[in-house]
C-alpha cells in the first residue's frame, strides 16, 4: 500500500521541477535580452511557455529564441520546453 507521504513527496517534486522550470526560463532571457521578468508573468502549460508580457518584449524573444531555447537545453536538458508563446 502507498503512503500519503510518499504521493506527496511525488507532487512536492513535480512543484519544484516547475518552479526550476520558470525560474530558469526567468534567468536565461534576463540573460539574453536584459528583460527581468517575474514569476506571475511566466506560465507552463503542456510543456509550452506563456508569457504575460507587452507585445514588444515577446517580439523580441521571439527573434532571440534560438539562442533562448539553446541555453533552456543546457540547463533543463529534456525538460526544455516546446515552444514560447
């Protein structure tokens, strides 16, 4: 029989791995373009990221995401999301 401490020991990992998740995608473009984002504007659903942000700074990540994505796969390896959105 499972315990519940072990099922929520399972769903205390999954959280984390979001968290690492947002906060990397948060480091690797203040990396990249100079944009500091917070947590509030990021969102993963279905391994796609959603940001909460003006139009302009998504157009400029947009132009960027190759060098995007390749710094997300160094850091989450297969972790690394789809796409950005």
């Amino acid at each position: 029989m499972i315990e519940i401490k072990d099922l929520l020991l399972k769903f205390n990992n999954l959280l984390f791995s979001e968290e690492f998740k947002k906060d990397s995608i948060i480091s690797v473009i203040n990396e990249t373009i100079g944009l500091s984002l917070e947590s509030k504007d990021v969102e993963i659903k279905n391994n796609i990221v959603y940001l909460n942000i003006k139009p302009i700074y998504k157009n400029e990540i947009l132009i960027k995401k190759d060098i995007i994505f390749s710094k997300l796969k160094s850091i989450l390896g297969k972790k690394t999301p789809n796409k950005i959105v």
